[in-house]
C-alpha cells in the first residue's frame, strides 16, 4: 500500500503481474485478520483511482473487477466482521467514484 501510494508508477514495469497482484488482493479481503483486511482495502482504494491513468491497471479491473465486487459485497453481506465495513465502503465508493461505468455492468 505505501509503495502504491509512493510511486503508482510500479504498476507500469514489465516484470510485474498486475493480475496476480489484484487477485491477490481480492483474495486478501477474505481474510478473518482483520488488519490484513484493512490492508487489501486500503491497496484497493489507492488502486482503483489509478484505473485511467495507468493502463494495466485499468485493463486489470475491466477484466477482473467483477470478482472485486463480488467479494466486497460479500464481506459486507456478513462474511466479514462488522467493524470492516467502512473499509469495505471506502472500495465501493472508488468503484463508483472511479469505475462507474463498468459498475453499473457488473
């Protein structure tokens, strides 16, 4: 998360998995530890706003978005304990803030 905040630009090396990194993220937010949660969501808020500005970034959450909020939803449906659903709506706010178009599909 600080290295995202610090240098969003990492998103852009050749070597790097976006893929991976956002599933890895999704799976993250399933987590029963609650700071590993506030983690993946904290990653996720600071991503999402980079969808426009940083093509695989974007490509990654057009393709893989759904999945993203899938989860999100499910967490916020019970799966994840209740003190995380502010974290939870911080995702869906830069979903709908930065993605609104490809939320409004899903």
């Amino acid at each position: 998360l600080q290295a995202l905040k610090r240098k969003p630009d990492l998103f852009l090396c050749s070597n790097l998995d976006v893929k991976a990194v956002f599933q890895c993220g999704v799976l993250s937010l399933k987590f029963p530890e609650a700071p590993t949660v506030k983690a993946s969501c904290g990653f996720f808020t600071e991503l999402l706003p980079r969808c426009g500005e940083i093509a695989p970034v974007g490509q990654v959450v057009h393709e893989n978005g759904k999945a993203l909020l899938q989860t999100v939803l499910e967490g916020i449906g019970g799966q994840a304990s209740r003190s995380l659903m502010d974290h939870f709506a911080e995702i869906l706010f830069a979903l709908n803030k930065h993605c609104f178009s490809l939320l409004s599909v899903w």
